[in-house]
C-alpha cells in the first residue's frame, strides 16, 4: 500500500477517533450529501462567519496549575460593567455588615470543546450571577499541559487538580456552584474526591451534565457488540500512532470535513439542529489537535469516581442527560442521581451529548432553578433575572 494512502486512511480514523467524548466515534454510516464539496464548503464559511456562537467574553485570567501549565479562565460579575463602583461600593458594606456573599457559578467543559461551549448557558446567566468559565489544559487558550509535553499521561485526577488552582485564583472566597459537561463533570467529581474538606466549606451546589462517574470502557458508542470491543481495542494504539503524526493527520482531517461533519451529527445531537449550531460544534471540536486527543483518550477508561460522589450528596444538585447520548449513555447519569438522592435528575428526550446546545432553554432553566436553590441555602442574594430564568423551560 502506497505510503499517502496508508496515511489518508490513518487521518480518517483519527477523525473518527477524535470526536469520541465529545461527539462522534468510528465506524457509522454516514448519509450522502445531496450538494457537491464546493457548495458544503461555502456553507461552513458562511455559517463560520455570521454564526454569534462563542463570541462571548468575560474579564480574563490566568492562574498556574502545580506542573507549570497556564491556565486560562475569564469572569463575569453580576452586574454590568458600567456599575463597577457602585458595585464595589455594596461589597464593601456587604463584608462590613457580615453578610453573606454571592455565589459564584463556575463551568467546567467537556473533552474536545473549550469554555465557548457553555455560549447559551453564558448568553442566558450574564447579568444574573457571577460566572467563571475556564479552559481545560490542552484545550482553548490554556497552554497545553507541561506533563503531557513531557510524556506524562493526562489524568481526570489532574484536571481536578487544575480546577483548585482556578478556584483559588478566582474565586478565592465566598459559595460556589460547580457545573461540568462530560469530562467536565468527571473533573468536578475528581476535585471532590481530592478536596473534601473545600467542598464541605464553600461548595453549595453542583451540576453534572452528560457525565460518568466510572465504566465508560464497557460503553458501545452505539455500535454492535463486536464492533464497540474492536474500537476498544485498537483506539488507544491508532490514537498513539496519530498523534506521532500531527501535521499529517490534521491536513487530512481538514481534506476530510464532511466525513468529520456527520460523526459529529451523529455523536452529538439526538435530533436535527440549527445548522449554525452543528456547525458550532464542528468549530469546536475540529480546533483539538489530534495529540491532544491521543493524551486525553486513555484517562476516560481509567475513570472511577463513584464512591467521591459521597462528598457531594446532601448538596442541592443537577443530574441532567440527553436520552439519546451515545457517549456517556443516560444510565450513567442515573447511576449518579442514585448516588445523589438530594439532586434533581432530568432526563431530556430525544437529545444527545451536547444537549447544552441542543436544547439550551431547558438546560438554562434548571441551571436557574439550581442556582437559586443553592443560593437560597446560604442566604445569598438571588437576582429577580435568574428567578424568571427558571420559571422558563422548553416545550
């Protein structure tokens, strides 16, 4: 077999492979498209360059997590930017008088997106609550992992660790509210497991969407029996050897849009979705370098974070899954809400593993209804704009 064939058939499965916790997986049919290249093309520039999604900004920041790696996260305070000393000006009677303060939301992001994937939750709290939206290392504008360029293994134990250096830099008092998707939620179960004692201190609330406590290896992407312990088995070589070869794969990858396109239609969305949307995620998932993917895959079927789900119960909490998730399948979620009695488990029909941009009005109104609820459990202030965000669902 010529060298350029072996390598464009390699860069096919690394597409496929690169997509696999955060939309897509190998091995699945994909629909004909009924236009040429050149028109699909067109339409991924076009949406490229109206789409509004994930243009939104906070006040940026950076902390330094214990093996070097930069780590960046942005904030966004309640109130507009124009009542900033009106807004200093009530923090400071607020400590004077011994009042509680207000909760901070941070968001964690799944494997192969950034802190943009949380644009609709953004869009929906901005104003309402103080937010902290932070990039996983590797991933976004965090610097890749000091570790990893070294040759270490990336562990859901370090992102735990990871997400104690944002908090201390930027939310270094007051409640907190944690909220992870995917590989996010099992960073918020890793952070607890290893930092009980902050959990019972400032934590006071969680939501975990679209996530897994443990025994993501016995999950089936979706394909038959034999096909879903083949993948098992070859993805972590295939990945190693796809990673060794990055500048390859990503051209192929790129010469590969429309096979990359439909895994990630398949892999993250249970039902159509606005094309701007798909396109979206597209976007964000294409931008992870393939070695990165190959760092990351390994850590997922290590994952085991059941028993820390203890620290967390009794919390006001949010266990919420798309029924057609492919990923990280509903039952792990029940599994979670099981273990979670106190928490409100929300099954969404009919949507898949980015139901954060699937269906965004019902994921932002829970959030609200969370977040006031773990607002109210410290006495904090409760802005009237998240008590009418809550009071929205979808239809």
């Amino acid at each position: 077999m010529a060298e350029g064939v072996k390598w464009e058939r390699a860069g096919l499965v690394g597409a496929a492979i690169g997509v696999v916790a955060a939309g897509a997986a190998a091995g699945v049919a994909i629909e004909r498209a009924t236009v040429g290249r050149g028109m699909r093309r067109k339409a991924r520039l076009a949406l490229d360059a109206t789409g509004p999604y994930g243009s939104l900004r906070g006040q940026p920041g950076t902390t330094v997590a214990e093996d070097g790696t930069e780590l960046y996260f942005e904030t966004e305070d309640a109130d507009p930017p124009e009542a900033t000393g009106e807004r200093r000006s009530r923090k400071w009677l607020r400590r004077r008088a011994g009042l509680p303060r207000p909760v901070t939301v941070v968001f964690s992001h799944g494997y192969c997106l950034t802190q943009d994937s949380w644009h609709f939750q953004r869009a929906a709290l901005r104003g309402s609550v103080r937010a902290v939206y932070w990039d996983q290392r590797s991933h976004g504008r965090s610097e890749r992992g000091v570790d990893q360029l070294a040759g270490e293994p990336a562990t859901i134990d370090q992102l735990g660790r990871d997400l104690k250096a944002v908090l201390d830099a930027a939310v270094p008092e007051g409640p907190v509210v944690l909220v992870g998707h995917s590989m996010g939620g099992m960073t918020v179960m890793a952070f607890a497991d290893q930092f009980p004692e902050y959990v019972r201190e400032r934590v006071v609330g969680v939501a975990l969407l679209s996530t897994s406590a443990g025994k993501l290896a016995a999950v089936t992407l979706g394909l038959p029996a034999a096909g879903a312990r083949a993948f098992r088995a070859l993805a972590p070589g295939v990945l190693r050897l796809l990673g060794s070869q990055v500048d390859l794969v990503e051209r192929t990858r790129r010469a590969t849009a429309d096979l990359f396109a439909g895994l990630i239609k398949r892999y993250s969305f249970g039902a159509e979705v606005d094309p701007a949307v798909g396109r979206f995620a597209e976007r964000l998932i294409e931008a992870t370098p393939i070695d990165v993917v190959a760092e990351f895959y390994p850590a997922f079927t290590e994952h085991e974070k059941s028993d820390a789900l203890a620290v967390l119960d009794g919390l006001p909490g949010l266990v919420l899954a798309g029924d057609k998730d492919l990923l990280t399948p509903v039952a792990h979620s029940t599994e979670i809400a099981e273990r979670l009695p106190d928490a409100e488990l929300i099954v969404v029909e009919g949507a898949g593993h980015l139901v954060i941009m699937e269906r965004p009005e019902l994921v932002n109104a829970a959030l609200a209804v969370l977040i006031a609820e773990a607002a109210d459990s410290v006495r904090s202030p409760v802005p009237q704009g998240l008590r009418d965000l809550a009071t929205v669902g979808d239809a």
